[in-house]
C-alpha cells in the first residue's frame, strides 16, 4: 500500500487533527485517511432519469400557475 508524506503542517493543525481522531475514536493515521477519503469522494454520477425519477412529488402544476396581475395594475411597474 502506497505511503503519503505531507509535509509543512502547522503544529495548530497537528493538534485540530488528533482532537478530532480522539473525538472519532481512531488514531492519527486513520483519520487523516478518513479525511482523504471524505474529501476526494465522487458520488455516481446519476443518469437523467434517475435524477428526474429523484425529485420529490411537490403538487400539480396548478400550484404553481403563473398570476397575471396586469389586470389590477399591480405588475406593471416590476421591471421599472
């Protein structure tokens, strides 16, 4: 398995580090690989149906018709 030296390190950030690997129960080394693995993770790329098929049902389309208020006189001034 492949090492990773990162060099350059604050001692501040050190210290934030085994913090958070105590606070997560793992040593050091474990959860600067954690970390790598968060950061570097690329979720599957969905398919366009399957992100269509992942949008929640939010209503008919009715919920969401347009309100002309240019009969009122309230709309005409929105771009002014």
């Amino acid at each position: 398995m492949p090492n990773l030296l990162v060099r350059g390190l604050t001692e501040a950030l050190v210290q934030r580090l085994r913090t958070q690997a105590a606070a997560n129960g793992r040593s050091v080394e474990a959860e600067h690989r954690e970390i790598l693995a968060q950061a570097l993770h690329h979720p599957k790329k969905l398919s366009f149906t399957e992100l269509l098929m992942s949008m929640p049902d939010v209503g008919a389309d009715a919920d969401f018709a347009r309100v002309n208020h240019d009969d009122e006189g309230e709309g005409k001034h929105v771009f002014d």
